[in-house]
C-alpha cells in the first residue's frame, strides 16, 4: 500500500464526533440529518430508516424525537423505522450490586455485535448505514460505575488505580469493535463549562467530557473529526425547526479538526454535503 491508496482504505465510512452542550439537540440534529429531515435536505445519508441505528446511552434520548421528525419537520412516519438500541436501563444498573460488574459491558458489546451483523448485510446490498452514539459521556459513566461498584464508607474515595486501566481497555474495545469499515459512527459527547482563576480575573472554560481516564483523554486521536454542534436563537423560514450548524473548526484545547477540515466551510449546515465534500458514502437521493 502507497500514500495514494492508504486514504481510500476507510474512505468511504466516517468515524467523527459532535459536541455541544446538554441538551442542546445532539442526538436530534444527528439523526434527523441522517435521514434528510432536516429543512433544506434533499437527500439522506442512510438508504433505509431501518439502516440507522441508534444506541441510547442517555437518559431521555429519544423523547420527542418521532414528534420532532413527523409534526415539527412534516416528514412521513415511515422514517421513525429506525432501529434503537436503548441501553439507558443497562447503564443505571451497572455496578449498583458490585465492583467489577461486567454487566453493562456485555450489553453494549452484544448490541454492537447486532448492529455489525445488520450493517455487514446492508454494505454487501449496497446501502449506506449508520450508527449514532448517544452519547460517549452515558457510555463511560456505566462502565466506570460498572467497574467502581456501589457507594462505600469503607471505600472512602474514588476507583482503585487497579480499575482505570480496565476502564480504559473497556472504552478503546467497544470503540473498536464498533469503528467497522461498513457504516458510518457518529459519537455524541458533551461540553463541561467551568471557570478558572488566573491572577485576579476569572476565566470560563470549557472541556470536551470524552470520558474519565486515558481512554476518553486520548479518544480524539481515534476519530476523524471532533466538530462543535451550535444551536441558533432561530429558525428556517417557515417552519418550527431551530437552525443549528457545524463549527468545523472549534478551539477545545487539545482536540483538533482532521487533515480534510480545509476542505469544509468554517460553518456548514447540511451533514450530507458534509460528507460528500469529505468524499464520504450517502444515500444519494431523498428517503
């Protein structure tokens, strides 16, 4: 393999990351965007609504998202056919009996294994799948409680040092066996906002929470983009729909755009042209 054919190895699949605040609408904008409901689309990203598929981590991520699609965006109920993995239950009981509860690991892995098998079909058919992850700060705290246990006076304190390195493996596994050459992955992640203190002026600040630990300090090198979802106080003309757009390039320390980022506006719009300037696979055609 040469320089020439090294980009094309995985070419045709994103692996990227969107960050925004809480609430902010991550998981609606993603999905609504992958399935060309968004005002202005013409076309989707997924060849079918069954070919997204959606793994809920979060409490709440899905409410109001059918609604959103059907009365607020006025697209047919036929695309509320996306397949959703919920997972929101799996993450509230991990580790609440014990430490090194392996529980919600194995849940997340087997719907892993679902989704791998789904979209292996649908890439040898032809069609254009994806997964959003929603979100990669859910996914962390279930493992990291799953591994910590319940509360203990006894323990009095945080982790042993023994389990940060197991956290670690369990985020760069899952990450790995969900990163397949035959559908896009799309990981939600959330902004912390804070303060500092620098002389005698505060400083606000802001964090990407990609996760406790080494796995989630160094997640950003094992995507091809980290983008910033910003959310407007307006929306598209004639409709109910808030305008919300990509900042491409965001200042978040040290999480950096990819080497493609010249080729995106500093602020785009539309995920499908997103990924067709990226040279990304998409449906081509409206759902």
């Amino acid at each position: 393999m040469n320089l020439a054919e090294l980009g094309k190895s995985s070419a045709q699949y994103a692996k990227q990351a969107y960050m925004a605040e809480t609430k902010a609408g991550k998981t609606t904008w993603l999905v609504a965007s992958l399935l060309g409901a968004l005002p202005g689309q013409t076309e989707s990203v997924v060849s079918t609504p069954a070919d997204l598929h959606i793994l809920g981590f979060d409490e709440g991520f899905g409410d109001g998202l059918g609604e959103f699609i059907v009365s607020v965006c006025k697209k047919d109920p036929k695309l509320l056919g996306v397949t959703v993995h919920p997972l929101a239950e799996a993450r509230r009981r991990s580790g609440a009996a014990e430490e090194w509860d392996y529980g919600f690991f194995s849940a997340i892995s087997d719907a892993v294994k679902k989704i791998n098998a789904a979209t292996s079909v649908a890439h040898k058919a032809g069609r254009v799948s994806a997964v959003v992850v929603s979100s990669l700060t859910g996914m962390n705290e279930g493992l990291q409680t799953g591994l910590s246990g319940p509360p203990s006076a006894a323990k009095k304190g945080g982790m042993d040092k023994a389990k940060w390195p197991e956290l670690e493996r369990q985020i760069i596994a899952l990450r790995n066996q969900l990163h397949m050459d035959q559908h896009h992955v799309f990981w939600e992640c959330h902004i912390l906002k804070g303060e500092k203190q620098e002389g005698n002026t505060s400083v606000q600040t802001e964090e990407v929470d990609a996760g406790s630990g080494k796995g989630g300090k160094h997640f950003g090198a094992n995507v091809e983009f980290i983008f910033r979802l910003r959310r407007e106080m307006a929306k598209y003309e004639g409709t109910a729909v808030d305008k919300c757009f990509v900042d491409t390039k965001p200042s978040m320390g040290s999480f950096a755009t990819g080497r493609k980022a010249t080729l995106l506006a500093d602020r785009e719009t539309n995920l499908v042209e997103i990924l067709k300037k990226l040279g990304k696979a998409t449906h081509g055609k409206a759902l």
